[in-house]
C-alpha cells in the first residue's frame, strides 16, 4: 500500500523568513468532534503471545543487524535488553546488554507517576556487525546547569530549559558474541538539543535503507507549540530550529564535527541560519516513526494535543502544518494563556495531509464543551510498523499502530491497522476484549513480525513518582489465531 505524494516546492531565504506559516489566533469555533465516526473492529484477529515480561517502562525497540535471533528492548530508565525470539532459547530470561541509567537524569514529574523523559530511542548501525556501534536518545541534564532532583520538571530557576535532549554513540565488544555488552566508557556525544520543558521529546532513531541516521524530536513542550523555548508561531513552522522536525544525519564524526549533514538534505546548502540536519518539519511530537522495509518509506505517527491524531508519510523538506494545523484541521491557539483546538476553518498554505487520522473524542458532546472530550478513543498515537512478516497473511501490506491509552487513568491501549483505504480499524484480540496494556510502542524483528510492548498500572496514581519497583512491562507477539506460536510460550522476568 505505497502512497505516493507529491513533493513540496521548498523556497528558503534569509532568517528573517525561516518563518513558513504560524497558527492564528482569530479562527473560528471549537469543533468539540471533529471526527464523528468512531473506529470499528476490523475483519482481522490476532492472538497476543507473551515472550518475555518483568520490565519497568518499556518504550523502545531495536533489532540488531546481522542477528536475526534478538529483539533489543529499551526501558526509560536507560537499562537495555536482549530478548531471544529463536525457538531454541524462546522464553529464556533477557539478558542486559547496557545500563546508560547514570547519564540520565531522574525520573518523574509533578508528583505523578508519568514522565517523557529517558531512554527514548535506540538504533544499531548498518555494519554493527563489524564496528559494533549502538546509537541512543536520551534525555540528560542540562549543560551549565546543576543536576535536578528527583521529581522535578520545568523547574522555575531554569524558564525554556529542562533539559537536553542526547544522541549518542556507544561501541559494544565483541558484537557478534552471544553475551556481547556495551562498552560505557566508549560513549561519544553525536548530538545535544536543548529541550524548554519536561514533555514532547519524540525520541524515535532509525537508520533509513540510505543508511543515513534519522532522528524525532517534539516540538519542545508545553501546549500550543508556545512560550518559554518557543519562537513566534511555533517551532514546529521554524527551519531556525530542529525542534517540531524529523532529521537525517550521518552519525560519523568528521573534520571535528560529531556528524555530517548529508549535501542531498533539502535545506543542506539553505544557510542563513537554517538547520541543515531537517529532513521534514511542522510536528508536534513525532514519538514513533519507521521505515517500510519493502517500499523505503517513512512512516511517522505525530501524537496531537487536545483533538487529532495522525499518522504520516514523509516526504523530503515536507511541511506537516503544526502548529497551523492539527491533523486535517486548523489550529487555533486560543491566544497565550488560552488551551488550544481545532476548528472548521480552511486550512491555507503548502502543507501535507496525514494519510490517517483520528480523534479523541467518543462523542455525542455539546459543542459548548470546554476542554478535552469526556469519553476518548485514545489520547496519543504510538506508531509502528508496516507488516511485512509471514504469520497474518491478511495483514501484509498493512500499517499496524495504536494508542497508548483512553484515559491516563487506566492501562486501556489499543491496538490499530489501516484498511485498504486507510481508514483506522481495531484489532479483534483473540481470547480477550482488550489489550490490558498502556501501550508503549510497537516493535519489529528481523523477519518483519510485530511486537505490542507496554505496561499495566495507571499513568497517574494518586501519589508517588515513577516507580522502578513496577515491573509490569511486557512485549507480546503479534501471531494468526492459528500460528503455531500463538499458544504464548511462557515469556520469563528480565531477571
């Protein structure tokens, strides 16, 4: 299901004009529903097969070139694992491959149990095989700033400046060893960006079939795309900035740089203050993103704020339109320190439409309501993959996604695919009505199969931060009612 669009026409000048669009403040009225239908079951049934669990906040996943036999799984806590998918070592205990914990800083906010920091990301190069490198996204703390304490996010001494947002690189010994370790003294920074608040880091590494490194990164936080760490009309609009943007490096140092800007990047030779790095921009939070292992594309789910959800194809130098445009639909800021929404409005200026989208909102609701709807399908999109594997036949071809919950309240995510027409379906989950999971992300391994991988518990208990004793984390197969494997060999503790 390859969508071709067209590309947009790039016109770059000075920096006083790196300002493509911004969102406007004299729109028209909320629309509380935008998307009245609600999303259906679709004719296709998976079985869920746990292999393995015991995690503390899994979020991402990786599969290392060369071994078809692992699925690598990172926790927020900046612990690494090494889960064995071959059916001669299946159900075995992970193995810790890396503990990055002590370059992060500490996990929670506001007292709750919730965080967008940590270990976000992770991708092993091309020809790990033979150089062994393994590349991170993790949130660190500021440069020329102390430590936070625990719990502290957005801190009052440090207005637009959380944190930093880190990619970088680590060598593994010995990468084709079964019991092969990263190296922490081998750690390289490739790239810092200064993050102005707690939220909206997106995170998502992934070495596109070019083999050059691609990078998510939010819009810096916050709501509306801004305030403190914020330029006029939002960062998403500006190419000044690479926060709001997807961007593609090559991750080798060279002549005293931590990386290079590859010369075919569509703002490569702009100048003027334009950063070179940016692939494609105008996103709110592009927390998940891959690539189609068939056809090479590009697919980002941006996660929206109030209203819409999106999932995108990536076109070089693309405008996606936030904060103009929230999904399909305009944006409106509600001025300063108003909330944000979606209106009817026509939406002008070259920007790209998401190929799917859906809202919060479980409706009928008045069209006075003030806030977020009562009733959600989901509140933040989890991208994944498009299903190139053997064990669902009906499902090749498809892209295969979710949300991470209904509420944040509740461990009530939801697992997705698009149909022939790319309308959003839900999975019926053989021998249960729900997944059970907020879910995390969606990973794949070398033979194209898919993974669900989340945890149970609330996002926001009434006390106490994140907690590491909470090991409800889990990766669980995607199979056929019918595959063999689908009898759920018993997954065991990370150990």
């Amino acid at each position: 299901m390859r969508i071709r669009i067209k590309p947009v026409a790039l016109a770059i000048g000075a920096l006083s004009t790196l300002m493509i669009a911004g969102p406007s403040s004299a729109l028209g009225s909320r629309v509380p529903d935008p998307i009245p239908a609600l999303i259906a079951k679709g004719n296709v049934t998976v079985s869920l097969s746990t292999v393995a669990s015991g995690f503390v906040n899994p979020v991402a996943s990786a599969v290392a070139p060369g071994d078809d036999e692992h699925l690598y799984v990172a926790e927020l806590n900046g612990k690494i694992w090494s889960i064995a998918l071959d059916d001669e070592h299946h159900g075995a205990s992970p193995r810790l491959v890396a503990d990055i914990g002590p370059t992060i800083l500490p996990q929670g906010c506001f007292g709750l149990n919730y965080d967008e920091r940590g270990l976000l990301g992770l991708a092993f190069s091309p020809d790990f095989r033979h150089n062994g490198l393994l590349y991170t996204y993790s949130a660190q703390t500021s440069k020329g700033f102390p430590d936070l304490a625990p719990n502290q996010c957005n801190n009052v001494d440090r207005v637009g400046h959380d944190h930093d947002n880190v990619v970088t690189e680590w060598h593994i010994n010995k990468p084709r060893s079964s019991k092969a370790t990263v190296d922490p003294s081998s750690a390289r920074e490739v790239l810092r960006d200064s993050h102005p608040e707690f939220n909206h880091n997106g995170g998502e590494l992934r070495f596109g079939p070019d083999g050059m490194l691609y990078i998510s990164i939010g819009d810096g936080g916050a709501a509306d795309d801004e305030g403190p760490g914020h330029v006029a009309g939002g960062n998403g609009q500006s190419l000044a900035t690479i926060e709001g943007k997807i961007l593609r490096i090559n991750p080798m140092a060279s002549n005293g740089n931590a990386y290079q800007i590859p010369k075919d990047n569509p703002f490569a030779s702009a100048g003027g203050g334009v950063r070179g790095e940016i692939w494609a921009y105008g996103f709110r939070n592009p927390y998940k993103m891959s690539f189609d292992r068939k056809t090479g594309d590009l697919y980002v789910a941006d996660v929206g704020q109030n209203d819409v959800e999106e999932v995108d194809i990536i076109t070089r130098g693309g405008n996606y339109g936030w904060p103009v445009k929230e999904g399909t639909f305009a944006f409106d800021n509600n001025g300063p320190d108003g909330n944000g929404f979606v209106t009817a409005d026509a939406v002008s200026g070259n920007f790209i439409d998401p190929i799917a989208e859906y809202d919060h909102c479980k409706g009928p609701v008045s069209p006075t309501i003030v806030g977020p709807c009562p009733l959600a399908e989901g509140v933040a999109t989890v991208g994944g993959f498009v299903y190139r594997g053997d064990a669902i036949e009906e499902l090749r071809g498809h892209y295969v996604f979710g949300d991470y919950s209904v509420n944040f309240f509740s461990s009530s995510g939801r697992l997705f695919y698009l149909d022939d027409t790319h309308t959003v379906k839900e999975f019926n989950l053989a021998g249960q009505s729900a997944l059970g999971l907020g879910l995390l992300g969606i990973g794949e391994d070398a033979e194209g199969e898919l993974y669900a991988i989340g945890k149970s518990g609330a996002a926001f208990p009434n006390t106490g931060i994140v907690d590491p004793a909470n090991t409800s984390g889990v990766v669980q197969r995607l199979t056929s009612v019918d595959d063999d494997h689908g009898d759920g060999h018993g997954g065991k503790g990370r150990g």
